[in-house]
C-alpha cells in the first residue's frame, strides 16, 4: 500500500506491507450541513449562547478582533471578512477596528506573514498587528495566581472578538474558546503560570471539566471578557467543515462536542508501531509545534513500541528554552524531575516528550541535523520508510502498524481490557 503522509509543503510517499497495517486514523465522516463560508455566516446568524454580533457592537467603540499566528491552520483570511461584513451591518467602522495576530510565546510576524493571514482586502481596510508580550496591562489574578496580563490594545478594546480552531489539545483538553486571549495575547509570565498545571492528572487531551488548566485560562476571562468567538473544525485538508459563534463557553462546548464526533477514534487495541504526522504545513514549522501529534500518538503505541513522528521542523526548535532543556538534560527522567521542580515554558515541550520517550521509542523524521534530534533522546531519519524500516529491523517484520495522517487533530482510544499489540478489532477507516 501506498500513501503521502503529510511533510511540510511536500508530502513523502510511504509504502507498507497491508498484512502490518491495522488502519489508518481518519477523521469520521461528515453530518449534513453548510461547508466553507456558509458554514461561518450560518454560524453568526444562529449563535449560541449570544445575540447577534452585530447587535453587540455599536458605533464608536473600539473593536479588537483576535486571531491566530502562522503557527496555527486557522483559515484567518476567509473567517475576517465575514466577520467584518457582521458588523457593518451596525454601521461599525473600519477604522474603529484591529484585527490582533495573538503570538503566545512565538516569535512575530513578517508583514508579508501578516497580509497571508488577514487576506489582501481585509489588511488594506483595517489595522493588523501582531499581539505585545512586552506591553500588557495588568487586568487580575485568577484564583490559582496566574496574573491575567494581556496585550495593551486588547486590554483596551471596547470589544472583543475571538477567533480561532478547535482541536485536541494535550494538556488543555482543546485548542479555540478562551485560548485566544491566555495564552493567545498574554505575556511569557502570565503563559507560565497557566501552563504549570500541565504536571497536574487531569490536564490531558479531551478532557474539560476539571481540568486545572482550562478552568484557569478560562477563569481569566471573568477579568478580560470575551464578547463573541467564531472557532471552527477543519478537515485534513485545512477547509472548514462546522463553525460556531456566540458565547466563549456554549459555543465553543458546542464545537468539542462537534470535534468528538469527528475525531476521537476507538482503536481497539495498541500498535507496535505508530506513523504520527502533523499533516505538514503549517503545523510541522518547528518541533515546539510538531510535538502535539506525538502527545495524541502515546495513545495509540503499545510499552515498548516506536512512534515514527513525521515533521519537517524546518526552523528547527522553535523555541529556546524548549531547546536549551533538551541541550542540557543526560536522561528523559531528568527533564521530567526538573519540570516537577522548575516549570519554565519551553520546558514543558521538553518534559512532555520525554514522559513518551519512558514508554515507547521515538523516531523523528525532520529536516533538523541529525545532532538536533540526537540531543532530544530521539532518532533521527530524514525520509518516513526509512524510518519504518528500521522500526520493522527492531519490532520484527511482523509488527502491527497504525498510521495517523492528521496526528495533531485525532484521538486514538484504546481499549485497555484488550492486550496491548493485538491487531484484531482495530480498524479505522
């Protein structure tokens, strides 16, 4: 069998034995309903939780209207002008508008990044910047210390408008909702804070009622408000297939009901050998970034296996701290033991593949020099079969082998009353 597993902008062709291959993990298929812009204008004439957007916003006040950065596959150039044209519908000027490109912990944008992400006609109509981690205003304290300190022109604004895609995420349950202003356009401290209780049991993928984390970014909201978001679901191919809009809460538990139903996949039982990938562009820019679908592959692999993590990392790291760690540590554990006693963000990255690297071998097929990956405790092939026919030297030619396109956005579920590595019952089509 033949297939392209997602690898920046050019995918790479594997080939694998059927006899091996116990499925490969696809996103469920599709309700009846509006795609694409009809989706999101469906969206905002029938919110949840909320009246219409444009009854909210009136003439004069300061909008900001909250996106994603380059990092992120959010489709920004085909949700804003549906956005903006809501809200000319209560006469709201342009000019009383910005659009705010939220950064988190990530490096800004070119301004040709910038015009890619608005779409030509909004960039020429209204402000785009990027969010300030070097100027934010103190708006609180959540009630476990995070201090809610959020880019100025946010912090300032009128209103404010959230936008964003919702996907699994590994230790805030999903990505989209509240995300959008913590970390989205806070500063590195504030990130931090939050992001500590990613040690905690319950802060895991899927999971949203108490989880430590969710519930304080989502609790800076009572000190930053959120007006309205729009969040949508992509398919694997980056369009939009469902998009909600209304309150930062109903709608968006509204659209990770809508996401499970998509992709979270029972497997049966575990593989010997996972195929993780991203999906390529945008989302394996970095390994800051590429390291989400490895947290969904753990899932999938039984103890003992190999995860083969397939991402083109072309700008490497993509953070220094996260780099720094992993430059520093002599073991997996230890980064574990140094996270327990010393969260900084950009370790975390280094702790969180180090807790897979305890249970399963990691190959990473990268772009990176090979000395990179050797410093991650992971071993490094630059093309997937090569990496596959490694796993197979080592697991033996009769190994079990799940493959996931879109490792970032599915949630395998095993079965755990089934032994570990049996192949019957895992089907995924």
């Amino acid at each position: 069998m033949r297939l392209d597993i997602g690898f920046g902008t050019r995918p790479q062709v594997l080939e694998i034995p059927e006899g091996n291959l116990m499925g490969v993990l696809l996103p469920g298929g599709l309700p009846s309903g509006p795609l694409g812009v009809d989706a999101l204008k469906n969206a905002l004439e029938n919110p949840i939780g909320s009246g219409r957007l444009a009854d909210l916003v009136r003439p004069e006040e300061r909008v900001v209207i909250v996106t994603s950065d380059v990092t992120r596959p959010v489709p920004s150039a085909k949700i804003l002008p549906v956005l903006l044209d809501e809200l000319r519908r209560n006469k709201i000027k342009m000019t009383d508008v910005t659009v705010v490109f939220a950064l988190g912990s990530h490096r800004g944008h070119t301004e040709d990044e910038r015009v890619r992400l608005a779409g030509e006609s909004v960039f020429e109509c209204v402000r785009c910047i990027d969010s300030d981690p070097g100027d934010c205003v103190n708006m609180g304290r959540t009630a476990s210390g995070t201090p809610v300190d959020i880019t100025r022109v946010v912090a300032g604004a009128d209103r404010r408008i959230c936008v964003g895609n919702i996907e699994y995420h590994y230790f805030a349950g999903y990505s989209g909702g509240a995300k959008a202003i913590m970390p989205g356009v806070s500063n590195r401290s504030a990130i931090q804070a939050n992001h500590s209780r990613m040690v905690h049991p319950r802060a895991r993928t899927g999971l949203l009622e108490g989880n430590p984390v969710r519930e304080d970014l989502e609790e800076a909201i009572r000190h930053c408000p959120i007006d309205f978001i729009v969040n949508v679901i992509l398919d694997d191919k980056k369009e939009i297939v469902h998009a909600v809009a209304g309150d930062y809460i109903k709608a968006h538990r509204a659209g990770c009901r809508f996401l499970d139903g998509l992709y979270r996949k029972d497997i049966g039982s575990r593989a010997d050998i996972v195929i993780a990938s991203q999906g390529g562009a945008p989302k394996d820019l970095n390994l800051y970034q590429t390291q989400k679908a490895l947290d969904n592959a753990k899932h999938a692999v039984r103890d003992g296996g190999i995860i083969i993590l397939v991402g083109a990392c072309q700008e490497g790291f993509g953070e220094s701290t996260f780099e720094r760690w992993m430059g520093e540590a002599d073991s997996p554990r230890s980064l574990i033991e140094r996270i327990q006693r010393d969260f900084q963000l950009g370790g975390h990255k280094a702790a969180s593949i180090a807790l897979v690297l305890e249970k399963a071998e990691i190959s990473l097929v990268s772009e990176m020099p090979a000395r990179s990956v050797e410093k991650t405790f992971m071993r490094p092939f630059g093309n997937v079969q090569n990496a596959l026919e490694a796993a197979f030297e080592k697991l033996g030619k009769d190994a079990s082998v799940l493959i996931m396109p879109s490792a970032g956005s599915v949630l395998p579920v095993a079965d755990e009353r089934e032994s570990e590595g049996k192949r019957e019952g895992a089907i995924i089509q």
